[in-house]
C-alpha cells in the first residue's frame, strides 16, 4: 500500500502557518503519514511560536522530521547534533544518516550547507561528511538507491538537459557536493530549498542508455520558503511505495518526459584536479544513436569479426549502385564547391549549408561510412580536421563534426562552425541531448579516443 507523505520547503520558524496547512489539507484529503522539512525550518523570529509547542501548549498535528541548522543563529534548537525529538510529533533526524520507517521506505538526509572548511562547522557538511554518508549506504548489500534524499541546498547542474529552472542558474548555486551524493544514492525523490522558489525537474534516468540496465529515474522538486507573498508552491504531497517492495519491472519503467543524468559528465570529473581547460583544449565529446537497435543485432565484442586491435588493411573501394553526388570521379559532383583534393579524400563546400563556412570532408572513392574506411583513408580524413580545426580557430570558431550514416550510400562528414566565445563543449553536448529528447532519441556517448567500430558494426544505419 503506497504510504503518503508531504514535503516542505522553508519554515523559518512559521509554525501556525504550516501547520494550519497541513490541517486543511489532511481535512480535505485524508491523513498523511509523514511530514519531511527541508532548508530552514527556524527563523529570527521563531522564539514565540516555538515555545508553545516545546511547552506541549501546542502539537503539529502529523509526525514531523526537520533538517539541521543551515547558520550559526539557529544552532541553539538543536541540543543534540546527531539528531533527537525536539518536540512532541516534532523530530531533527541529525546532520547525516538513514531513516527507515516501519513499512520499509529509505530515506537518507543530509544537514547544513556545503562547507570547504575540514572540520566543516556544526551547521554545515563538508567533503569528508558526504564520503562517509555515500560509502555506509553504497556498503550496504545489493543497494539499488534510496526512496527519498532530504538536503537543504540544491545541487548543482541540476538544471542540465532539464525543463527551465526559471530565475535560478543551477551552474552557479548549489552545492557540488549535493550532486555527487545525489549521482551515487539514486533517490527516487530528491526535496531541497533555501532557493526561495518551486522547481519540479523533469525526472531523470540513473543508467546509460545501451551500456547498463534500466533503473529507476529519480524526481528532484525544490520547495519555496512557507507563506510566500508570491504564493509559490511550499508543501508537496505524494505517494510512494517502498522501493523493497516493489516489483522490479515496474520500479524500472520510464516515463515519457525521462531525461539524462544531470550530474554524469565523465571527462569534467577526469578534470576535477587539473587546472581549467582553456578552449583549445577542451577534450572532443563523441556519441551516436542507432536507428536499427530494434533488430536486437549483437555487436561484435573486441575481437570478434573485425579484430579491433589490427590497422584496416588497404582495399578498394566499392562502386556506388548508380548515380553519387559525391564520388569525385562522377558527372554529378558540382566542382565548383570543391575547396581542395588530397590523395584520398577532398573538401568541399555544403550545397545550401547551414553557414556559409559549412564545409563537408569526403572521401574520393566510394566509401559509405566512416567505419568502412581504409587505414589510409581515415588517416587523410583525421589530417583534414586538424586543419580545419586551425583555420576555424584562427577565426574565433571551433567546428561540430557529425556523419548522417543513413539512406546514405557515400560519407560525408559535416563541418559545422560555431563561435569559440560562446560555445563550450558542453554545451554542445547539451543541445545534441535536448534535441534527441525532443525527438525522442536515444543517445550513447562514447568515451574519449574509443574508436567507432568498437562500438557500431558497417550495416547499422547510426548518425555520429
């Protein structure tokens, strides 16, 4: 039977207020079990009110777990750090651990806000605090995540590959900290705040699509401050049925607005100790869709069929089934948009490209893809983007690359320009993603210098 809880932003102290609230609410709808409070739950002025409910004088009216201090000023509520009841119906859970209720829902909290200080202060959590938490839940046998993850900060980048978080920019507030714990815990439900706004994330997936099996998608929701002048969302109500309880096929189903993990960016983690990278030296994204994957063809595995170790061997090109707009040597190429012939491959301009500068890298004989080139084609090819990637740089560019390898019987490469001030690696990525979403693409990111055939067989229609 799914248990129903309700979730809450900032409190600051007005007790009256959300608890008058909760009252009309439960009047109308029915009781819920559990009220959990993110952010500040006491303010500057909370001495009165709160002295009524420590006296007994008043009672919340459902059980109620809060969240630590999130600043000096508020430290003097919480007599005892490592959690404890503060008044009837009225419980700090403490500054970190796991929660399990009686019907077996998980939920893992962390208190404070994010500190660089080693010991971090009594109202904060600090990189050796979110180890600790991480690795005695990660410990624990067969973990597949936690129901419910209660910070007070947002964490940040939350924002990426998501529906618009309005006036908050999710790369500069927040809490990196909160992000990694948010990557390792899985919950299927994340409530922050301290933002003074409601932001309900489109849910996000916890596996890469193609490489790992499905898993449960996880929500994020952030709650506004209570009795917000602006009438923004505070109090959350839903229901969940413990993720030990469920059935796991019905645990993994993903919905349609199911987006990517806002916080799995492999090479900036790589990066993480390194100085920044400047624009020249932003490591190259790669990844694909397949448009065949419904067949269920088994890639090849290392070794198998091609031997992906060994150089490809010198071959002669296949001759086109009629007539090719690209094969040099054939009446239909427009030569006057040729910008230079190599050996093996030449350059020329798009024909209606998207800029004027859009150039197309193309074999001269007749290869339909880039995983059916020879050695010394690709090399030719690898040769012509390294200056194509001065010349664009030279002017203040950096080029997007991609081959549409589908109904398609000769490569081309597409060279897309786009300004080096204004466009970072990731957020190229970023747009590829959101479009393919919008589209309703799956797409695989390949780790850097893996090479395409390790990954995708000649025959398979795939654009990369």
């Amino acid at each position: 039977v799914p248990s129903r809880r309700l979730a809450c932003g900032d409190v600051e102290g007005r007790l009256e207020t959300l608890f008058g609230r909760v009252r009309a609410i439960q009047g109308k709808s029915g009781r819920f079990d559990m009220l959990l409070c993110v952010g500040n739950f006491f303010g500057s002025t909370s001495e009165a009110e709160w002295t009524e409910y420590c006296t007994g004088a008043k009672k919340a009216p459902i059980p109620t777990y809060v969240l630590g201090a999130n600043d000096q000023e508020t430290m003097s509520y919480f007599p005892d750090i490592s959690g404890c009841e503060l008044a009837e119906n009225i419980t700090y859970l403490g500054r970190r651990g796991l929660y399990s209720g009686t019907s077996g829902l998980q939920i893992a909290y962390l208190s404070g806000t994010e500190s660089q200080d080693e010991p971090a202060p009594a109202y904060s959590f600090s990189a050796k605090d979110v180890a600790e938490l991480k690795t005695s839940l990660l410990s624990t046998p067969n973990f597949k995540g936690v129901d419910i993850l209660l910070t007070s900060p947002w964490p940040r980048d939350v924002g990426t590959f998501a529906n618009s978080t309005g006036e908050i920019h999710t790369k500069k507030c927040g809490s990196k900290l909160v992000s990694d714990l948010a990557a390792c815990l899985k919950p299927r439900y994340h409530f922050a705040a301290l933002e003074k706004a409601y932001y309900e994330r489109l849910p996000y997936r916890n596996h890469t699509v193609l490489q790992e099996s499905p898993q449960h998608v996880s929500r994020f929701i952030a709650l506004a401050d209570v009795g917000n002048t602006s009438k923004k969302k505070y109090l959350y109500a839903f229901s969940i049925v413990p993720m030990s309880s469920m059935d796991p096929a019905e645990l993994v189903k993903q919905p349609q607005d199911v987006t990517e993990n806002p916080y799995r960016k492999p090479w900036k983690e790589a990066q993480k100790t390194k100085a920044p990278l400047c624009a020249e030296e932003e490591p190259a994204c790669q990844f694909f869709f397949d448009l065949n994957k419904h067949q269920g063809k088994k890639r090849p595995s290392d070794g198998e069929e091609r031997g992906s170790s060994q150089p490809k061997q010198a071959k002669k090109p296949p001759q086109p089934k009629g007539p090719c707009w690209f094969c040099l040597a054939s009446p239909e190429v427009e030569k006057h948009l040729v910008v230079s012939i190599g050996t093996h491959c030449y350059l020329a301009l798009a024909k209606g490209g998207l800029l004027p500068d859009h150039v197309l890298i193309l074999p001269i004989g007749h290869y339909q893809s880039v995983v059916d080139l020879s050695s010394e084609v690709l090399e030719e090819v690898t040769k012509y983007k390294s200056a194509l990637k001065e010349f664009f740089r030279s002017k203040g560019k950096r080029y997007v690359l991609f081959e549409r390898n589908y109904r398609s019987q000769h490569l081309q490469l597409q060279v897309i320009p786009v300004p080096l001030d204004h466009c970072t690696s990731e957020d190229i990525k970023e747009s590829f993603i959101a479009q393919a979403q919008e589209q309703q693409i799956e797409l695989l990111e390949i780790p850097e210098h893996s090479d395409i055939t390790q990954v995708c067989d000649k025959i398979s229609p795939v654009t990369y």
